[in-house]
C-alpha cells in the first residue's frame, strides 16, 4: 500500500477505533502511546523518503511531499508523538483530581488522532483549495481538545477559537479562488495545484497575485497568530490543557504558516519578492511589538507562552521579510525550532500547574527545590525562547540577523534587537519570579514528577539542545531543498 | 436574454434574503430565510447550468439542496427548540442601526471586490458576483454586529453561501473534490458551533456572546 495513502488512513482509523474502545484507563493510556508511535513511524518514514530524494506523489499530484512539506510533517511526527505521550501522563493527573472524567479522556486521545490526520492532510495536499479545507479542519478537530470541561472558561475558549479562525480563513479561501481563477488558462495544467502555480508564477496578473496574497496573509495569518488578527491565540492556548497547548503551538500554527509560504512562493515568484518581503516584515514587526507589550503584563505562566507562540510567529515573519536565502533557511528552521521549545513550554506548564495548583506565577517559587528537573526543563524552555546561545532558537534568530547584516538592512536590524530584548528581559523576569525565591501561595504536589513522566519533557530538551549545538544533515537537506524551491534556484 | 435575467433577479433575491437573515429578529424567521436564501443560491447554481452547460453546476446544486436547503436549516431549527429560545439579544448599535450599517458597508465593499474578481471570473455575470461578495460582507458583519451565538452560527452561514457563490461563478472547474472538503468543512463547523452554543447557554443562561468575558489580558 502507498505510504502516502497510509498517512491519510491510518490516523483517521486510529481515531474512530479509539472512539470504540472500552473505558479503562491503563488500557486507553498504553493504546494511546503505542498507536501514536505507530502514527509517528509512518510520518517519518515518508520524510525519509523526500531526504533519500524521492518523490512522493498520490491521485495524479492532489497529494504530494515536498521537502517543505517534510519538515512540517516530521514536526507532526515528532512533536506530536511527544505532546501524546505527555497526555497520557497528564490526563492521569486530570482523572486522579476528578477535573475530567475517563470518558471524556477517551474522546480526548481519540480526538487528537484525528487532529493529527487534518495536520498531516493540509501539509500533504498539493490542492490549495483542499490544503485550506484542511486547515479548516484541524480548527474543527481541535475545539473540543481545548474546551474539554463544560465550564465557563473552556466554552468561552471554544467559541472564540471556532469564531475568530473561521471567520479569518474564510479571507484565506477568497485568495485560494481568486488565485484559482487568475491561473484557469492561462498556465499548463491543473490551476489548483500548488507545483503548478509555483511553476507558472510569472505568467500570473502581478495585480491579483498582490491581492491574493493580502487575503492569504489575512486568512493563514489569523490562524498562525499574527497579529492583529491574534487575538484568539492567548485564550485559547493559555485555557486548553497542557498537551494541547503543545500541540497546537507546537504543531498546527506551522501548518497554517506553511499554507502562508506556499503562497508566499507563488507570489513572490509572480511579483516579485520585494511585495512580499515588505508585507511580511510589516506583519512580522507588528507581530513582535504587539506580543512583546503583552509579554511584559502576564503573570500567567499559560498566556505568557501563549504570547511568547504569537512573538515567534512574528519572528518566522520577520525571517521571510527579511527574506534572501538564509532568511528563509531562518524561518523555516525557526519553525522547528519553535516547535520543540512551544511544547517543552508548554507541557513543563502541565507539571507546573501540578505543584502549586495555579497558573498565576505570582503565588510560585522555590520550584527549584520542590522540583529541580521541572525547573531546569522550564529553565530550557525559557533559554531557547530568549534566543539564548545553544539552544535551538538562537540558530534561527542568528541567522536572521545575518541575512538582514548581509542585504545591509540595518534598520530592520535595529527593529528585530529591540523587540527581542523586550521579550528577553519579560521572559527572565517571570522565570525567576516562578523558579526562585519563596512561594506565595500554596504547593499542592510537594515534589518532582516520575522520571517516566518527564521523559518526554527530557527528549523535548534534548532535542532543543542538539538542534542548538548541532547540524543534523538530513534536516538542514530539507530546508535547503525548500529555499531552492521558494527561490527556484 | 431571459436567463440572465433570472440569474441577475436570484442574485438580488439572495442579497436581499442575507439582509433578512442578519435582520430578522425571531431565530425561526432568521433561519427560514437562510434556508430561502439557499434554496435560490441552488436556483443560481441550476441556472448557471442552463446558460452556460456546465455539468459540475448540476452535481453542486444537488449537493447544495440536500445539505444545506434541507439538512443545515432542520439542525438549526431542532437547536433553536432544544434551547427554547424565541427573540435575538439586542445587538450592537441596537435593533435598527446594525442592519443598516451592516447594510452600507457590505454593499460598498462588494462594489471595490466585484470589479476585480469579474477580471478573473469564469462566468462574467456582474450582478451575481458583487452579491457573492455582499452576502460574504453581510456574514461578517453578522459576527462583528450581532451578539447572540445563534446569529454569529447563521452569519457563518451566510458568508460559507456567498463563499459558495463564488466558487461556482470563479472556479467550477476545480476539482470535484474541493466543493466536497469545504461543504463537509461547512457542516461540521455548524455542528461543533451548535454544541458549542448549547454549552454556552448551559454556562451562560444566554445566547449572548458579549457576557463571555472571562479570558481576557
């Protein structure tokens, strides 16, 4: 059977039989990993196979795997699996406080196999107009990962997320027919099909490219939270629990950025990439300032890195802005690297709330004593998000200064420096406001987590460390492979 | 002759029913007016079809008619009974002020979206278009105007037909799979806002979305 093919069953299978499943929670918590790692398994073989230079096409190219599309599928893969696993854990300590019932912890775990199988569609779809349906999906499959209680709080957190991302996608679905219907005839092939469009960019109107593109900003920007169409972000992610969180600012923010590059691609190579640079760096730099002065207010440590997801959205912004090679290498690298920093965040979230039973940071301390694994991996978490070098996001953030440095766009510079040392000394602030000093409520889990119930927390540092001191070939294949496609070198 | 006629006289109907649709003050009125308005948007679709013999238009308008003609409204109207809800909330700008203004912002964004989209158009029609656009603007403005979460579910509705509008006069020609994805995306966003709002009415008392104001900062 074709590993594509594969990919757009199985998840979706895993779901409904999960769905089916009797309610024992050991049962459900074992089924729950091992179908996860199976899921996992067969989205990076796929990858493997575009870094072994193969393609991988399905129903005459309406599927397909790009190198783009391998890393945001490997981010699934990865990132997702290690959100899953923490779930387990969580969803234990969720049961064990009585705040959800095993039925709903089921519906839960077999709710994000069908949150993974939208994510892996809108990344695998060569049709725009099906990439957007599926895009539109992953929202629909994700309202009752974040509302999961009845209470106040999470319905109110379900509306906004379904409202504000509907009504803003629908702008992105204007750009997909609009590009559709300036390419209908006037290029070879399907119209519909990314590979095409990107191929046949310069025989495109540069006028409706123009506002294809604002309606694509306006549509995926809403969903991968710039600003100022964010504003569902901060409820959403700071009221889900902490796995979800993960997943969701680890994961489906870049699949809507990736439907963002794609047009982006198209575009830059119909207009030219001046248009699109200057609209990226206007979002991005917007995006960055709005997150930044948000940053410095919160003392809840959930909406903190729910603004910290909005601020590096802006970065990945900012890195297409800044634009030339390496300024794409940098905003595609940042996707990943945020990625596995967002869920370190936000799963160490989960064993924060844990402890002191609160999200405020105000009424925290002493984690280092009460829990010193947690506070070191909260400590990474924080260090990467800073841009601290040796950890991922450094890399990233390095690189586009460097491309900024080499077009000689100092001002551009100066504007990325000052943001990033708002959010710097916001994050520090609020680290050792949690991790030091005495606590000013009440510790509800006097002691650190099982190791086993870190390791995934651990792999997530690992992985943050590694990509920040090494350079994995395979990866940096892939992102190379994407900025020569972007650039069509 | 006579068919674009009828073609321009469906489209000024269906602009006219998304005004009911946003105006309307029982929750009953307001969906039979959409079921309306979707039963003419099938009428467009058929006679689209008849002038232009484009089959994939006759296959949509089947679709159309058993999902959303039929399906979407009977859903809306059970919701509407389960909750025992009558009258709309005062919106903002109050009863009369908001359909007006909803009114005069969508008619003058669809007059700068029309001219472009007709550049690109497969059909050429001028009056369908700019109502394809205007009812988008009057499911916006639904969300932005109207309070009540019954509404912003029509209002999604309202711009997911002016969407549909689009596709059929722009882009008929995609893939038969497209209108699949977006309708089935239609129908289950429906769905989950409807379990949605019975929690909301459940937590809240209300349909009014103005009172959730629990997450901010």
């Amino acid at each position: 059977m074709d590993l594509l093919l594969l990919i757009l069953t199985v998840p979706f299978a895993f779901g409904v039989i999960m769905f089916l499943m009797p309610l024992h929670f050991k049962f459900l918590q074992t089924f729950h990993i091992l179908l996860s790692v199976i899921v996992s398994s067969l989205l990076l073989c796929a990858v493997g196979k575009v870094v072994n230079k193969e393609v991988l096409s399905l129903f005459h190219d309406f599927i397909f795997l790009d190198s783009m599309g391998a890393i945001f599928l490997s981010l699934i893969a990865i990132t997702g699996l290690l959100a899953n696993v923490y779930a387990t854990t969580y969803m234990k300590w969720e049961l064990e406080g009585g705040h959800i019932s095993l039925r709903e912890v089921k519906n839960y775990f077999a709710l994000s196999f069908i949150f993974t199988w939208t994510m892996s569609l809108s990344v695998l779809c060569n049709n725009i107009a099906f990439m957007w349906a599926a895009i539109e999906a992953t929202t629909l499959a994700s309202v009752f990962l974040v509302a999961v209680h009845n209470d106040k709080k999470s319905t109110e957190s379900g509306y906004k997320y379904i409202v504000l991302c509907s009504i803003g996608l629908a702008f992105a679905l204007y750009a997909t027919i609009l590009l559709y219907s300036a390419a209908n005839g006037k290029i070879d092939g399907e119209a519909m099909l990314y590979t095409n469009l990107l191929a046949n960019a310069a025989s495109l109107d540069p006028m409706a490219l123009k506002l294809v593109f604002i309606f694509a900003l306006i549509g995926f920007g809403t969903k991968a939270g710039l600003a100022p169409t964010h504003t569902w972000l901060p409820d959403v992610h700071a009221e889900g629990p902490a796995p979800t969180s993960a997943l969701l600012s680890g994961v489906l923010l870049k699949c809507a950025m990736l439907g963002l590059i794609r047009y982006y691609a198209v575009v830059a190579n119909g207009v030219g990439f001046d248009f699109v640079e200057t609209v990226m760096v206007v979002s991005g730099t917007l995006t960055l300032f709005v997150s930044a002065f948000f940053l410095i207010r919160q003392h809840n440590v959930k909406r903190m890195f729910a603004y910290h997801s909005i601020a590096h959205m802006g970065v990945i912004a900012f890195g297409l802005g800044v634009g030339g090679a390496i300024g794409l290498f940098a905003a595609l690298f940042h996707c990943a690297a945020h990625s596995f920093t967002k869920a370190l965040a936000f799963c160490s979230t989960g064993n924060i709330a844990r402890i002191y039973g609160t999200k405020d940071m105000t009424k925290m301390g002493n984690m280092i004593r009460i829990a010193p694994l947690t506070a070191v991996l909260f400590g990474i978490a924080i260090c990467s998000l800073v841009g601290v070098p040796g950890f991922a996001i450094f890399v990233s953030e390095f690189l586009i200064f460097k491309a900024a440095a080499i077009d000689g766009k100092y001002i551009l510079m100066g504007i990325f420096a000052v943001a990033l040392a708002i959010i710097f000394i916001a994050d520090f602030s609020h680290f050792f406001l949690a991790s030091f000093g005495k606590v000013e409520g009440k510790v509800e889990h006097n002691g650190e987590m099982k190791l086993s119930e870190n390791l995934p927390l651990i792999a997530l540092a690992v992985l943050i460390v590694s990509f920040g001191i090494w350079q994995f070939d395979s990866f940096t294949f892939l992102l190379d492979q994407s900025v020569k496609t972007i650039l069509k070198q | 002759m006579a068919t674009i006629n009828l073609i321009d006289i469906i489209a000024v109907l269906m602009m006219g029913t998304s005004f009911a649709v946003f105006s309307l003050r029982q929750y009953r009125h307001s969906v039979l007016a959409y079921a309306l308005q979707t039963l003419l948007l099938v009428a467009i679709f058929l006679a689209l079809y008849d002038k232009y013999d484009s089959h994939e238009l006759l296959v949509w308008s089947v679709t159309a008619f058993i999902i959303k003609v039929v399906c979407v409204p009977l859903y809306l109207l059970r919701l509407i009974k389960k909750l025992g809800v009558v009258v709309d909330d005062e919106p903002v700008g109050g009863f009369f002020i908001s359909p007006v203004v909803a009114l005069s912002f969508s008619l003058a964004v669809a007059m700068m979206f029309y001219k472009v989209f007709i550049h690109f158009s497969i059909f050429k029609d001028v009056l369908p278009l700019f109502a394809a656009s205007f009812i988008f603007m009057m499911g916006i403005f639904g969300f932005i105007l109207r309070t009540s979460f019954l509404k912003q579910i029509l209002s999604y509705c309202l711009f997911e037909n002016g969407i549909h509008l689009s596709l059929a006069l722009m882009a008929y020609t995609s893939h038969e799979l497209v209108e699949v994805g977006i309708l089935t995306d239609a129908v289950f966003a429906v769905i989950i806002m409807s379990i949605l709002a019975k929690r909301f009415y459940a937590s809240y008392g209300s349909l009014n979305t103005s009172k959730a104001v629990n997450l901010r900062g």
